[in-house]
C-alpha cells in the first residue's frame, strides 16, 4: 500500500514506474480524487450542462501507455471528460489547460529521471501548479475511501476525446515569447531534445522563427529518454556544438520544462548565468518587477553581486520551481529560476518553461549582438562544490551526529564567507549537499569530509 502520510514530494508524485505510488491503480484513485478536488476548486462558472473537463498530456516514456489509460478511467468515474493531447512538454500541458478552459492539467512524467521511473504533476486551471494544501486534500481522498460511493452512471460518465492540435497550439504560444520583428535568421543552434516531449516542438519553434537549427536525440522509443542525453547529460551539448561549430546550443530534459544553455566556446551556461543574463536585461530596460530576481537556496550568491549595480536584489526561496512561482505570485515578480534549469518568465507563461526561456536569451543575443560566452561574463560565480549521495533511509539530518559535527566545522572554517546546504531530495532518493565560498580547495575538502560521513551512516554500498 501507499505511504499513507505522504504520495507527493517536491513535483508531484514521483517513483518507479508499476511501484507504488505510480502504479496504474493508485493512478486511478488519483484520477478521481483530482477530479473531485479540481471541480471544487475552479471558481469558473458552468452553464447548465457544461461538462467538466481535464487535460492529460505525457512524455515520451514506455510507461506513459499504462498510466494514462489508468488515469482516464479514474478522472471519467467521476464524471468528467478527459482531453488526451500525447506527448507535449510539462509548460505545454500548462497553456493547453488555460487555452482550453479545462478545470485542471495532469502531466505524466519523471522530468530528468531515467525512463525507468514515471511521476504525476498536476496543474490547476490557471496553469500554475498546486500548492501543498490542494495536494493534501487529493491525498486525504485517495485514502479515506470518501469519495469512493461517488459514482455517476449512464450519460453523466465521462468521456476521453483526443486533442490533435495541442501541438501546434503551444508551438504558436511559445513563438509568440520573442519579438514579432526579430529573425533567428543565420543563427546556427544545435538541440538536443533529451528523446522527450520536446523531440517535436522546440525543433519547429525555432525553425518557424528562422534558425538553422541540427537536432538530437529527437527519436524517442518508450526507453531512451533522458538516456546518456539531455540537460542531466550536459557533456553532451558540448560535444554537439563543438563538431557542428554551432553559435549555441540547447538542452532540454525529458519533459523539457528546463533548459542549460551551451556556448559557442563549448561551455555549459546554467541556470544561473540565465538568470544573470536575463535579469541584467530587464534592470537595463527597467522592465523587472520590483527590480527583484527569485531564485532558490542553491543559487549561487554571485547573482546579488550581478544585480546589486543596476540596483536589483536577489530574493530565495526553498528547492523546487513551485516554491519559486509562489513567490513570485505573492509579490508578483516576472523573473525566477533555479540553478537546474528551471526559468519562470511570467510575462510570457504561469511554470518553468525550457523553449520560452531559451527563446529569451537568443532574443538578448540577437539585439545585442553579442555571442553567449560573452553576455555570461556578467555573473562572477561564487566557488562551488556539490555532491548528489543515494541514501538506503532518509533519516532526519539532526539525528546523524557525525554529519551535524562536520557541517558546523565547514560553516566555522568559512568564517562568513560562505556557506553549507544540505537536504534530500523530493524526488530521489538522494541527499543533496553544496557548499559556497572563495577557496575551491578548501570547500572540495569540506565537501569529501562531510559526503564520506553521510556515505558511512546512510548511504547506498
């Protein structure tokens, strides 16, 4: 059985495919559940006999078939009409859900996980993503057997009808992020789609707008997403434009909801320098919110100094895109984004979209002129050292004395020029450990001393 405390981490739900919780029926009481939930939740009014009605889109994984099938007959139990739309990326399941009017979006997919594993991630009908209050009410449905009684029958079942031009429909709102006037005429980029929803629509974008553009790993076979490819396999990229002498090159993940950049020099521009490069633009043309950039505790503290001249400031929330479009629905800001991968420009779209952000910076590269490695150059970046650890338990990082010990040690050595996260992540089991400051050699140090401790208490031999 379930988890009963918890089926959803920090995007969704999340795991390996047929394996509790992502198996098809737990998928099916999630259906239901959030069909019930999302009826009660949109404040749109429904004309006598209007249908309910949520959008199912996917990636391109194997298991995909199985879970969406599961996830049909759950949410028509209820009631309520599916809209199938196939594999399109996350932020595409997103608009689709705003242009149709749906109650809800659903997105199969693990994101950057190997094909092996499959998620659930929900979008209300705004196409903004849940809040931990609406995940647990879906929670509580699913294990109270509350709903279970709630059956309608005959005429008032719902049915699944397949959306042909989801595709074209999110290809026309991406293009329409990028200036009307502006050509990526002669700019030569190189894709590499991760085998993943975007294997079809980041290609056309940027030929419709006029690049040149070579693309890779674009034929998914139910196995090979995310496969020695993608923005999780950046070496990759780097490859690719150096043989092809492209001037950029693009990387998605498997549901393409984030993008890293590559340089024509072969270097990899992360999330970060993105978000550098992006929000310098908007300061210079006084166009960022409140002169404020959202970003996460795993940002690189180089982007206050990037900001502070042109009077911007730097705001950080928990892990996780969600936390960073909350905060930025709260004080309504227009730029956020994670280290990863994941931009949210809100002047253009409601959740992390990889095309639309890469679509931003060669709009920056075009009207300046200027190539990437050289627009990068306005973020110095802090030193870091990271290291990702597979742990057997997630047990409570307070309860491991040895690594507390360690960690107190690193933060007393860096004397207040840097810092010391570590936290597991919500949707591996893994422990995340960064550390920040001047000296790569004293910080690679401190890092191996705190990643074999974690390694002896809890981690996978």
């Amino acid at each position: 059985m379930v988890n009963e405390k918890r089926i959803f981490g920090t995007d969704g739900v999340r795991g390996v495919a047929n394996v509790e919780p992502v198996t098809a029926e737990t998928a099916l009481k999630l259906g239901r559940a959030a069909a019930h939930v999302f009826m009660q939740l949109n404040p749109r009014t429904q004309a006598a006999g209007t249908r309910r009605k949520i959008v199912l889109g996917k990636d391109t994984r194997l298991s995909g078939y199985m879970l969406e099938n599961a996830m049909v007959a759950g949410i028509t139990s209820l009631g309520v009409d599916v809209l199938v739309i196939g594999p399109l990326p996350s932020p595409g399941v997103a608009y689709i859900t705003r242009s149709l009017r749906a109650d809800a979006g659903i997105v199969l997919s693990a994101s950057h996980n190997s094909y092996e594993d499959n998620g659930i991630k929900f979008f209300r009908h705004d196409g903004y993503k849940l809040d931990d209050q609406i995940e647990q009410q879906i929670e509580q449905l699913v294990f109270s057997g509350e709903i279970d009684n709630v059956r309608p029958t005959a005429g008032k079942i719902g049915r699944a009808t397949r959306i042909d031009d989801a595709l074209g429909r999110y290809v026309e709102f991406a293009k329409a992020s990028f200036p009307r006037k502006m050509s990526l005429e002669k700019m030569r980029i190189a894709v590499d789609v991760a085998n993943g929803a975007a294997y079809k629509s980041t290609p056309c974008i940027l030929r419709e707008l006029g690049a040149d553009v070579t693309v890779f790993h674009n034929e998914p076979n139910g196995t090979n997403i995310n496969a020695g490819c993608g923005s999780t396999h950046p070496a990759e990229i780097q490859r690719i434009v150096k043989e092809l002498g492209a001037e950029v090159g693009i990387t998605h993940d498997g549901d393409a909801d984030r993008v890293l950049l590559c340089d024509e020099t072969g270097e990899i521009v992360d999330g970060d320098e993105i978000l550098a490069i992006a929000a310098v633009d908007l300061l210079r043309d006084e166009r960022l919110a409140q002169n404020t950039l959202v970003a996460t505790v795993m940002s690189n503290f180089g982007l206050d100094e990037a900001l502070a001249p042109l009077g911007g400031k730097v705001v950080r929330t928990k892990v996780g895109d969600r936390y960073v479009i909350e905060e930025m629905v709260q004080r309504n800001l227009n730029l956020g984004g994670e280290q990863s991968g994941h931009m949210i420009f809100r002047d253009f779209t409601t959740t992390g979209d990889g095309i639309v952000s890469a679509l931003q910076i060669l709009r920056i590269m075009k009207s300046t002129g200027k190539p990437l490695s050289e627009l990068k150059r306005c973020l110095e970046k802090y030193p870091q050292a990271q290291r990702n650890l597979r742990v057997k338990e997630k047990m409570p990082i307070e309860k491991i004395p040895n690594v507390q010990k360690l960690v107190a040690e690193a933060e007393t050595e860096l004397s207040g020029k840097g810092r010391v996260l570590l936290r597991y992540s919500g949707t591996e089991p893994k422990i995340r450990l960064l550390i920040e400051g001047r000296e790569p050699a004293l910080i690679d140090r401190q890092a191996n001393r705190i990643a074999d401790a974690i390694q002896s208490a809890i981690g996978v031999n």
